[in-house]
C-alpha cells in the first residue's frame, strides 16, 4: 500500500493502466470485428425485406436533407468569396467555378457531409439501439427468435451506407449553386466562363469518382460505429450517453483518418 | 427425464468470468403447473431464467426443455425452441417506436404468413384476454406501468407459447395491478395448457396463484414445496423470507470488517 507513493509503485501503476487500456482498446477491436462479420452475415433480411431499409433510409439520409442542403450552400457561397477574392488577384476570376466545384467535389462534399451525417444521424442511431438495448427491446426480440443485428442494426447500417454517398452528392451540388449564387449573381463572375471551365476541368474519373469513393467509405465508417457503439453501449443512462459521444468523436476522427488515406493513395494513381 | 416435466435441470453451474452465479442447481418443472422461484436481490433467478432461454451458456451441468438439451442447440434449434417459450421482462421490454397492436402482432408477423385480416382478429383476441383490446391503438408511452405489463403478456403469449416465463412480473406494481397480472398468470397459463416458471419475490401474491415453489439463496436452492408447505415451513430462511425480517439467514449487513475496526481506522480503508 505505501510502496504506491515511491516514484517506482506510480511508474508501475502508470504501467499497468497503459497495459489495461491496451487489452481493453484490443479486445474492443476485436469484438468490433466479430461484430462488423455478424453484421454482413446477418444482412440477408435487410435486402429481403426491402421496406426495413428504406425505413432507415428515410430517417438517417431523408431527414438529414435539410442540415446537409443548408450548409452545402453556405460553404459553397463562403467558398465563392474567398475563391473570388484570392483568384481576382491573379487575374483568374473566371476559374472560380473549377475552384468551388473540385474544392466541394473531391474534399468538402464526402468529408463535411460525413461530419454532419455523423453527428445528426449518427448520434441518433446510437441513441437509438442504445436505449433499446437499456430498456431491454434487444433482448426480448432475441427471445422471440428474431435476431436484433439481422432486424435492427443490419438494416441501420445500409441504410447510412447508402444514404451518405448521396447526401455528400447533393451537399456538393448544393455547394455549387451557392458558389454560383455569390461569384455569378452577386460578384458578376462571367456566367459562361463559370460554369465551362468547371466543365472542362472537373474530371468525372478522378475527381467525381475519388469523392463517390470517399463517402462511400465515409459511410461504412459511420454507419459501422454508430452502430456498434449503440449495441455496446452499457445498458444505463450514463452508458448511453458516453456512447454517443463515443460515436460523434470516434467517427470525427475516422473521416479524417479515412480522408488523409484516400487522398493519399488517390493522388499517386492521380500522378 | 420424465416426460411429465417441461423443464429439467441438473447440477448447474454458472458464473459470470470468475465471480459464481449458480451453484449446483437442480430443479424439475413439471408441464401445466406454474412454479415460482423465488429469493432476494441477485440471487441468480433471473440468471437462471436467461439460461432455460439459451441466452447465457452454464459453465457445467445439463437444461433440458421439452426434452432437447438447450446448451447443445445451434442458432437455428434455439431460435427453433424460443418460437415455443414465451417470455415477460421485468418492464415489459414493449417496442416502444411501435403501437401496442403492433407489439402483440410482432412475433406473428415476423415467424408466420398468415394474412392482414387473420393476424388482426388473433391480436385483438390475445389483447381481449388481458383486458386491453380498447387500447391497441395506443403507443407504449401512454400506457401505465399495469397496463404495459398487460400488453407484454398478451405479446409473450402471441404464438400460444408451451412455456412462459416471467421475470419479476409484479415489481413495481400497484395492489390492483399487482392482483391483475397474478390472476391473468394463472388463468392463462390453465387456457393455454402452457407450462409457467415465474422469478418473483413477492411471496404473499405467489402463494395464491403458484404450484409449487423454490427458494434460491446465493446461487443454491435452499427450500422447496407447495405454498401450503411453505406457509407451515419452520426453514429459517424460508420464514424470513415469508414473515419479512429484515435479519436472519439472509443478512441485513453486505459482509464488511467490524464497524469498530472501521472507526478506529485498522480497516482496509484506514486513513
């Protein structure tokens, strides 16, 4: 007991927490894996019983219309003025449409759409199959035979994976629009030149395509923790609220990772 | 095993990793009776209910049900086997996104194909049954804590299950409600030809409604009879557990160090 104060018991003790949280975090990885395998096992049902996902669809993509609209204008109109500004410099303002469309297209549409999806949706999932795991819903289908990963979080999942690439679509188009509301409407940028020159210079294999890829990645990382933090979540009021935190922080970073590495590996097949 | 027993168990063992639950268990149900177990907080009766549902596995021992080794089923046998059990969670565990009708045609709609018009008659017989068929339009929210324990009965036995269990059905209840549900557990079970185990420990509702009971005591059955036996039982435990003494075999204290040691500070929370 008093060996705990010596510089060597809080080195130890330091040393045995690092170890714990270790084996903790590996052990999680593990059962998420477990999870994520049950999860594609079980998700047979979900394309059977079509309606069980478009139910889905309509809560975690259709309702999350108007946050992803609204903000994709507003980052498109914020990307029309300082595009405008920086570009009006170099004599290039006519290229302000190719600066917002490939900005919203290959970067802002897939990882800002995964954020708000992920803290709108995502949240929302994990409450959800939190609290029925709390009040014990999850059980009391298991006990009627029906399997909760085949009835409730298969059908949640594909339900954010294909909702995301989407709405990082129409957080991009809605992007464009207000880039061409600020720089054509407003500003006075040449219409024609606006909308030619991102014709011309926004290709549809690399730039349109790597942002699909994106949110559809985007999409499984969110779906899949949202979904798996609300089937771990500890069955009490603090356990369900620490997990959607878990599910807002965890997926924050996920995106960005996720971004970093898809760019990567994007960029050199690019070169 | 005796084909006059639902439900037979022998030298159960089970432990939750390294702390022990269940300690040699062996208990017989014999088919159409209704058979209270009974014992305080955290004795290892709903344990023991989640293990004749498959739910949780026993580190040693058999549980036979209607004959099949539950333990040795696979997913699809036990699930199989729970389409025949019935099963009432302490709260009622009642889908709460969905309308109490809907809740009582949940397991007719998810395991049969009988049509619209058919299930609707069933449900609103089964709702007939507990006294609720005025309420099946209602959503689970609006029900009183009685009245959800009604709708989840009348869920529990929607595809006329051979074994109900409860799982505290009483707690929390008025003495109106309270007397409802104890009624209701005996005559459905006698209408149904079912065979009931209910985890209880109100004794003065049991004694009126059960055949026969068995008191659990840290993981061990510790006495056993017919309520006339257990109304003239001279077992210590048995009489503390019927007259509500709060100190007897069951201790009042969670085992601690003595209190002056305590005080005195040569506890192991010494200052």
């Amino acid at each position: 007991m008093g060996g705990e104060n010596k510089p060597s018991g809080v080195l130890l003790s330091a040393l045995g927490t690092l170890g714990h949280h270790v084996t903790d975090a590996v052990q999680r990885l593990g059962f998420a894996s477990r999870f994520f395998v049950m999860l594609l096992l079980w998700s047979g049902q979900s394309f059977r019983r079509i309606n069980l996902t478009i139910r889905e669809i309509y809560f975690s993509g259709f309702q999350s219309l108007l946050i992803i609209m609204v903000s994709g204008l507003f980052i498109g109109m914020v990307l029309g003025m300082q595009g405008y500004d920086t570009l009006q410099r170099y004599g290039s303002a006519d290229a302000l449409g190719v600066l917002v469309a490939l900005s919203l297209v290959r970067e802002l549409g897939p990882v800002v759409a995964a954020l708000l999806f992920a803290s709108r949706a995502g949240s929302s999932i994990t409450a959800e199959i939190g609290l029925m795991k709390a009040t014990e819903q999850l059980m009391a289908m298991d006990m009627m035979a029906v399997n909760p990963i085949a009835r409730v979080v298969a059908p949640r999942f594909w339900g954010g994976v294909i909702s995301m690439p989407l709405l990082a679509a129409l957080f991009s188009a809605t992007g464009v629009f207000g880039g061409y509301l600020i720089g054509v409407v407003f500003i006075g940028v040449d219409e024609g030149a606006f909308w030619s020159q991102m014709q011309a210079s926004v290709d549809f294999r690399y730039d349109v395509w790597s942002g699909i890829v994106k949110s559809f990645v985007f999409g499984i990382a969110v779906s899949l923790i949202a979904v798996f933090e609300g089937y771990d979540a500890v069955p009490t009021a603090e356990g369900v609220s620490s997990s959607i935190k878990s599910t807002v922080v965890k997926s924050a970073l996920a995106i960005l990772a996720l971004d970093f590495v898809l760019t990567s590996f994007m960029f050199r097949e690019a070169g | 095993m005796s084909a006059d027993n639902l439900v037979e168990i022998k030298d159960l063992d089970f432990a939750y990793e390294d702390r022990p639950i269940l300690k040699g268990i062996s208990l017989s149900i014999p088919r159409g009776k209704v058979v209270a177990m009974m014992g305080g907080s955290g004795c290892g009766k709903t344990t023991l209910l989640r293990l004749i549902g498959g739910q949780l596995r026993p580190s040693r021992g058999e549980i036979l049900v209607d004959g099949q080794s539950v333990p040795a089923l696979n997913n699809d046998e036990l699930y199989a086997m729970r389409r025949r059990m019935g099963m009432l969670f302490q709260f009622g565990a009642l889908f709460t996104d969905i309308s109490v009708f809907d809740n009582v045609a949940y397991q007719m709609r998810e395991h049969t194909d009988l049509p619209e018009e058919v299930i609707r008659d069933m449900v609103l017989m089964k709702l007939n049954a507990v006294g609720l068929r005025g309420a099946h339009a209602l959503m689970p929210a609006e029900l009183s804590g009685g009245m959800a324990r009604r709708v989840a009965l009348a869920r529990a036995i929607s595809l006329d299950p051979m074994l109900i269990m409860y799982d505290e059905p009483f707690a929390g209840l008025d003495p109106i409600s309270l007397s409802v549900i104890g009624q209701l557990i005996r005559k459905l079970n006698d209408a149904l030809g079912a065979t009931t185990i209910m985890v209880t420990h109100d004794i003065q509702e049991s004694l009126h409604i059960v055949d026969f009971i068995y008191f659990m005591s840290e993981g061990k059955i510790v006495a056993s009879g017919t309520p006339d036996e257990i109304r003239a039982s001279k077992h210590p435990f048995v009489h503390q557990f019927v007259c509500a003494e709060a100190d007897g075999p069951v201790p009042f204290h969670y085992p601690a160090e003595p209190l002056m040691d305590e005080m005195l500070g040569k506890g192991t929370h010494g200052r």
